[in-house]
C-alpha cells in the first residue's frame, strides 16, 4: 500500500505540473482577445473595401462628420434640431408654447391627421413625441375604444384647411364637436 499512495501522489503532483497555471489561461485568453480584434479589423476592412459599402460609409457616417465643424460654427442647438426633426419638433414645440403649464390637451388619432392635416406632418400627434421633446406634460391621444375620462381637457388639437390649430375646450359642447369631428375621420 505504500507503494501505490506514493505512485497516486506523484500522478498528482505531475498533473498539477502540466494544468495551465491561472496566469497561463489569463495570457492565452488575451491573445485570443487581440486576435479575435486583428481578425474583426480585417473582415471590416474588406467589408467596406466593396464599393457599394464604402459609398455607404462615406455618404451615410462620414458625410456627417465632414458637415459637423461647419453646422457647429453656423447654427444654434434649436436651428440644428429643427433642421433634423422638422415638423416632428416644431408642431410640439408650438402646442407647448401656446399653452399653459397646467393644460390638458387631447391630441387627434392617426387617421384624423392622415385625412385632414398636410401631409408634411407626420407622427407630432402621439402623446410619446411630446414627452421625447418637452418633458411630462398633460397630452392625451384620443382612442375611440379606450374609456378615457376626457372631462378635465382644456385644448385640443385641430386640423383645418391643412393647418393645425390649437382649439379651447371651454364646454361640453365644443368638446363633443371636437370628438364628432375625431370619429368622422375613422
């Protein structure tokens, strides 16, 4: 029995000779790391060296940044927005400025702004772009199958000779008209 627990210890000290030590994985993990970014490296560059992706990289991504210096030196933080939004900014930004703090406005449906507004405007009637531009304010989207509580709204959003107007709602009975003309749309 000695001479086998001596056989048994020294198999063992043998294996822990030949595992990888710690350090050893930690290197090799690395180098498969940094070959691992050779090889993305490479594959992009051919990627892009294809003439139909390298015009899409430079019109789309580089493009930008060779306007960026020029935009930064010419336009304000607002005339930059404006450029890139649009009407999605513009139209917020005005129901914003028109109204109170305190105001409760009730935004028209999608087919509502398809059929009677310009056809430039595009998704500034949803509740959600407000909010992406100007913080938590008082927007309701009107759903004809949702049961929403619609007697607290102070304005609401119109469209007329494709243009959007801002509409008070100072009774029931003007409410009532403004929900007539949101149902026609449907």
């Amino acid at each position: 029995m000695g001479r086998k627990s001596r056989k048994s210890k020294r198999k063992k000290q043998a294996q822990k000779k030949t595992s990888p030590t710690p350090r050893t994985s930690e290197q090799a993990s690395f180098f498969k790391q940094f070959l691992l970014a050779i090889l993305s490296i490479v594959v992009l560059y051919l990627f892009f060296s294809i003439p139909y992706y390298n015009r899409w990289l430079t019109g789309r991504i580089f493009g930008y940044y060779q306007q960026l210096s020029h935009q930064l030196e010419t336009m304000q933080v607002e005339r930059r927005i404006v450029e890139r939004e649009g009407y999605d900014y513009l139209i917020p930004k005005m129901i914003d400025e028109q109204t109170p703090d305190s105001a409760i406005i009730l935004l028209p449906p999608q087919s509502y702004v398809k059929n009677h507004c310009s056809k430039r405007f595009y998704q500034w009637h949803h509740a959600n772009w407000n909010y992406y531009y100007f913080g938590p304010g008082h927007y309701i989207n009107y759903d004809p199958q949702a049961n929403q509580d619609l007697s607290q709204l102070t304005h609401s959003v119109m469209c007329q000779e494709g243009k959007i107007q801002l509409v008070p709602i100072d009774s029931p009975d003007r409410l009532q008209m403004v929900l007539s003309e949101f149902e026609k749309s449907e």
